[in-house]
C-alpha cells in the first residue's frame, strides 16, 4: 500500500489536499471547505515514512519543515484526522508496532531516581519565561477543572485547586504531602485555606527555587518546606497525600513501587488523590513524537495498569473521577496563548522550537478531543471509613 492509498482509506470524514516531494496533486477523503486544507511535503522520504510510522514522522517533518499546511492550521487538519482515527492505531503497521513493543513494555519507562531527575529536567528547566507565556499566572502546568466551557484559564485552575482539596477533605494542622509539587501553587493554596502543614516536593531545580521564594514572599515559611527529593527518599508519615500531573513520570516497571511507597507515607485513617493523565485504552506504547521530544520516560497509563498495583499495595480506591474534555479546553488555552506570543517565543528560541511546541499543544488537545487521552482522579484509602461515603462534601 503507497500513502496516498493509505490516507485514501483513512479518510472517511471530510479530506485535505495533498502535494507530494514531486509536486503531483492528490484529493484524499472529500474535502469539505471550498479552498480545502492542502499539506505539502517537501523530502521524497515522507511518501513511505508518513505510512510506516506516522505517529513520529508527522510530528517530524512539520517540526523540521520538510511539511508544511496552507489553506489551513496545524489544529484544523489535526482535528480532521484525529476525527477519523479516533481511538484507533492509525494503521495496521501501528498495530504491529505496538503488538511487538507489548512483549517487552515491562521494560520501557525505566525510571530510576538519576534518570527521574534528568527526564524531569529536560522539559520543566527550558525556561521560566517560555511557561509564564501561556500558563495561568499561578504557572499550574496540568489539567484546569472547567464547570463552564466558557471559564477562563485563571478560572478553571482556581477550580481545580479547589476540586482537589474537597477531595482531600483536609483539617487544620494535618501533614500534606505533595507529590511533584511543581511550581508550589497547590501546596501554596492547601497551606492557606486548610491550615495544614505542606511538604512540596520535586526534581526541577527552578521549580524549588520558585516554589521557596514565593513561600517566602507569602510569609508561608514556618507552615510550607518544599525539597528536591525523589518521592523514594521520603520516610515519613503524612494525614494526606497528593499528587498531581506526576504519575505520569513514575514508568510502568516502578507502578508497584509508587503505590507501596504512598502505602508506607500515608497514614492509617490518611487520604490520597492521585491526579494523572491516563488513556481509555487497553495498554499500549507511548506516543512516539511526544516521548522523543517532549516527555522523555512519560507515559499516560490505562486504568487496568494501575489497578492491580494499587490493590496489591493495601490501598483502596475509594473514588474515582474521569475528567475527559477538561484537558481539551486546557491545552486549548495553553496553545492560543503560546501562538498569540509567537515572536517572543523566536526572539528565545527558533522557528524550529516555535513549531514543535505548537505541535505538541495541539496534538494533544486533539488527543483529548477525539481520541483516548483523559485524566482521571483517583482517591485512595486504607479503610472504608476514612473519607465520607457520598460526594457531597465535594460539590
């Protein structure tokens, strides 16, 4: 099968236009727009890379340039193409793949506490002032909690925040932890409104700094301690536990280990919440683009590979929520703002940079729209009578 075939075949809904290296023109799918989206592709090796594996080379090749969209955006002729896809292996040689790969997926994602801090290090220590372009003002780098589709970003931060902590249900003077403590917004926040005694931590050197200082500048020293330290050094025990946007570093061959390690911090009548992406599929090998690039060691687990090593840790799952659009209208916001801040973005990096960080941005809001990308918040308990019985307290 050649790639104008294969697309030919993909494309049941709407289609684009496309030019190949040799400049023959091709319909692919039925184009809906009267001036259809059309992709040109300037390196000869597209016509079998773009087949063989496209979840890399796509990304790639609009990275580097040897692709480019006109008539069009990044974000529309992703949405067309992640709309038929869907959850799916987008061929049958990603199918293959990912069969192959599921032999030894025990093996991948091995993070050990060095490698941790450099995966870690290699995505949140770019530059500050590359995340105050498009974060919310408080830099909370994970999913917003939207009760409108219309809230803005500041709005739906602040209500995930809040969202989390009822979950917590966190009294005065109880020890929190929290996990990848990030730039220190969370841990800031549950130290305000609980007047609870927070331990941030995490691997990100600038992270710590940040986090201490503005600690510091709230007069919040003598009730906040943030360190950098890897959540396996930690050796005591804590009323609550949180952890948000950091399950997704831990690598599958350390699940096991995670939950035995919170097992062992969280105290008896003790609360956790887990907040990570995770995929509506069975298991399956991580996007190949975004671990290249983006999140090296990253992977968004299935609810199946975290069950099992949450049961065997003694720990109960006593809530479980599915956010599923909320990671949408994030990355949304994220990526208007980033694109809005185009030229301060060259000014500090590259044309290069400017556009894998927009292909990151909006193949994942893709991902979360139409594909098998949510998030879900897990509760744990050790009993059945540590947190209340219905929602209530929550809403």
């Amino acid at each position: 099968m050649n790639l104008v075939n294969f697309l030919k075949n993909l494309f049941k809904y709407d289609g684009f236009i496309l030019i190949d290296s040799n400049s023959r023109k091709f319909v692919i799918g039925k184009p809906i727009k009267e001036n259809p989206i059309t992709i040109k592709l300037f390196d000869k090796n597209l016509n079998y890379k773009l087949l063989l594996n496209p979840d890399l080379y796509f990304g790639e090749a609009y990275t580097n340039g040897s692709l480019k969209i006109e008539n069009g955006t990044l974000t529309e002729f992703l949405e067309i193409t992640l709309r038929n896809v869907g959850r799916n292996d987008i061929n049958i040689y990603g199918k293959i793949l990912n069969k192959i790969k599921g032999t030894y997926r025990h093996l991948t994602n091995f993070n050990k506490g060095i490698k941790s801090k450099k995966n870690v290090s290699h995505h949140y220590d770019i530059s500050e002032k590359l995340y105050d372009l498009f974060l919310d003002s408080n830099r909370q780098y994970s999913c917003a909690y939207f009760k409108n589709e219309n809230d803005t970003l500041e709005e739906a931060q602040s209500n995930k925040i809040d969202h989390i902590i009822k979950k917590l249900n966190i009294k005065p003077n109880q020890k929190v932890l929290d996990i990848g403590s990030g730039w220190g917004t969370l841990a800031i926040n549950i130290a305000q409104k609980t007047k609870a005694s927070v331990t941030g931590i995490t691997l990100s050197e600038n992270q710590l700094e940040y986090s201490k200082n503005k600690a510091k500048e709230l007069n919040l020293e003598n009730q906040i301690e943030f360190k950098l330290i890897d959540y396996r050094e930690i050796n005591e025990k804590f009323d609550r536990i949180v952890s948000v946007g950091m399950f997704e570093h831990v690598g599958r061959k350390f699940y096991k280990s995670y939950f035995n390690t919170v097992s062992k911090l969280l105290k008896d009548k003790g609360v956790c919440l887990i907040h990570t992406i995770g995929s509506s599929n069975p298991p399956r090998d991580p996007q190949p683009w975004i671990t290249k690039y983006i999140f090296p060691g990253g992977y968004t687990p299935s609810l199946s590979e975290i069950a099992r090593p949450i049961e065997d840790s003694g720990l109960i799952i006593s809530d479980l929520e599915v956010l599923r659009m909320h990671y949408a209208h994030t990355l949304r916001h994220w990526k208007e703002r980033f694109l809005s801040k185009k030229e301060i973005v060259l000014e500090m990096f590259d044309e290069r940079f400017y556009r894998m960080w927009e292909f990151y941005l909006a193949s994942c809001e893709m991902a979360f729209k139409w594909g098998d990308q949510v998030v879900f918040q897990l509760q744990l308990t050790k009993d059945n009578i540590s947190a209340p019985t219905t929602r209530d307290y929550i809403y």
